[in-house]
C-alpha cells in the first residue's frame, strides 16, 4: 500500500515547523591564560551580574553562549551558572548581549514562506572574589 503524497508533504510541513520552533543553547568556555585554578563550585551559589563588580577579583575566563529561538530567562542563566561554576567561579558579569534577525526562507511549489530567525550571544567573564 502506498502513502499519499498529501500525507508526506504534511508530514515534512509539520517536522520543519516543529525543527524551526525549537530552541537551543549552546555554550563553550575560555578560561584565561595565567590565572590561578579554583576547585569547581555549586552553581547554586553562583551569581549573575549585569556589571562588574568593584570588589577585588580573580577573571577566570570568558562564557560564550550562542542562543537560537527563544528559551527562558532561567535557562540561559543556568546555562552560565553551570559553565561558570566548572571554573570555580563565584559568580560572572555581562559585558555582550546582543540579538540578530535573520531571514529564513522556505518556499515549495506553491508558496514561499519568509520568517525571522533569532540568534542571541552572550558572553560573561567568570570571576572569583579575593579573600
């Protein structure tokens, strides 16, 4: 028996939209050259800082995370917690926060379909406090 082509290209239609509707974070470290290692912490205790503190401080390395779609607050600050917690860090600081737009095209036989893409980076710099 075979299927009916409605039924793939329905299919295919509902998987692209399901696949576009996603979101992911993705997130890699650079820890600094020359700076002492910590023990890992609980990202638990980990803060998020929207600037950097004027407390003195160990920079342990920069968080780099690259965000497509929309995920929550909570999960993109998890996501850093976790990654600054692994360098022993205390907490980390905003310095790039910026979305692009851009275009995506789908087309078929018998429609094209534009729509905007998101992506997101952010990039923080882990830090330990002295004393």
């Amino acid at each position: 028996m075979k299927a009916a082509p409605g039924l793939f290209a329905a299919v295919l239609i509902l998987g692209l939209l399901f696949l576009t509707a996603c979101s992911s974070i993705s997130t890699r470290t650079q820890p600094y050259v020359g700076v002492p290692n910590y023990p890992p912490t609980d990202p638990k205790h980990v803060q998020i800082l929207a600037a950097e503190p004027t407390r003195p401080k160990d920079r342990l390395g920069e968080i780099v995370v690259d965000i497509s779609g929309e995920p929550s607050k909570s999960d993109i600050e998890k996501a850093i917690k976790e990654k600054a917690a692994r360098l022993g860090a205390d907490g980390a600081f905003i310095v790039y926060d910026r979305t692009h737009i851009f275009p995506v095209v789908f087309t078929d036989w018998w429609v094209a379909d534009v729509r905007q893409e998101l992506r997101r980076a952010i990039v923080a710099v882990a830090f330990k406090y002295k004393g």
